[in-house]
C-alpha cells in the first residue's frame, strides 16, 4: 500500500532524535556550500521532513547555528577533559578543529549566534573553564598569578586557535605534524623567547 494522504505522499516519518538528525544534517549542508547558503528549508528537504520541522526546534537560522555552537563547545570539553596537560590540551583544541571545522567555525562567530542564549553561555563557558584550567596549573604561585594565568590562557588559546585556522585555510601544508608545532609552540610560549 501507498504512503499517502489525501493531500498527496507523505514525507517518512523521522524515527529518533530529529533534533540532532537536523544538526547533522545542517553540519553536512554547512561543509558542502557554506554557511551562507544553508537555508531551513533546504535543511528541512535534506533530513525528509516538513518545512516547519527545523523551525519548530530552532526558530531561525540563528537558533540553529547557535545549537551547532552549543553542540560544538560541548564537545570541545568533553574532548578537552580527556587528556592531561597543558600541552595535550593544545593539541586536543587543534585536534577538535581540524576534526569539527563547520563546529569550530560557527563557535567562534558571534554575528551568526544567539550570543545571549543560556545553553550557549553556559556550554562557552564550560569549554573555556577547560582551556584555562591547564594555564593555571602552569601559572599558580608565580607573582601576580591571577593576572598572568588570565594573560597566559588568552596566549595559549590564540596559540592554538591560530595553528587550527592556520591548518583549516590551508595555510599550512598537510604535512605538518601538527600536533608536535602545538606542542613545540606551546613549550616556547610556557618556556619564553630566548634572550
């Protein structure tokens, strides 16, 4: 027997998390024509539902790539919080990059977010928390600690932050063992420039 209705065929019905079917799909979409051309309602074809089903969870575009980011800082930590060390971390963030680039991408572009959303708040905040964790470490009972725990963190990310933009955009080759620069790159950061 057909699957229709009097209105015509019906879509399939979505067996499972259509939410996080959305989210997968809409990472797809994003890695194939970019985040500007992503649309509800291509997104909405893609995963086989109605039009109003990516609405229904997200409200907008901006939802929806606000639940990418807050998917992406989530995972970030998670990813974080499985290794030791300073320099691990590191690597675990360029690691996280290169592995999720429309995540990376979307997490750390405001103009496209809900930036005042609690789980995006509180999932950015987490991720952080993760990141400076380790700088912490490296800084306690130095003078002035607090401030130069806070300055180090911020160096240690844009450090890493870099070499995963770096290796996205191709600017480094392919090559690169990029997991010894991170860990090199952040000695000599913990280390200090020779004099």
């Amino acid at each position: 027997m057909k699957n229709t209705t009097a209105a015509g065929p019906r879509r399939p019905y979505h067996h499972g998390d259509l939410r996080r079917a959305l989210l997968d799909a809409a990472a797809s979409e994003i890695a194939r024509i970019g985040i500007a051309d992503l649309s509800l309602r291509a997104l909405a074809r893609a995963t086989s539902v109605s039009h109003a089903a990516p609405t229904h969870h997200f409200g907008d575009k901006r939802g929806l790539l606000t639940a990418l980011a807050v998917q992406g800082h989530r995972w970030l930590a998670g990813e974080l919080e499985a290794v030791d060390g300073f320099l691990e971390v590191g690597v675990a963030y360029v690691d996280f990059a290169v592995a999720h680039p429309v995540h990376f991408e979307v997490m750390f572009r405001p103009d496209l977010l809900h930036r005042d959303d609690p789980e995006l708040v509180l999932a950015r905040t987490a991720s952080r928390a993760v990141l400076q964790s380790g700088v912490a470490k490296i800084s306690a009972g130095t003078e002035g600690s607090a401030q130069s725990s806070g300055s180090a963190a911020l160096a240690a990310w844009s450090l890493a932050h870099g070499l995963a933009t770096l290796r996205l955009t191709g600017n480094l080759p392919p090559t690169t063992d990029l997991a010894g620069l991170t860990r090199a790159a952040l000695r000599q950061l913990v280390a200090g420039p020779p004099i």
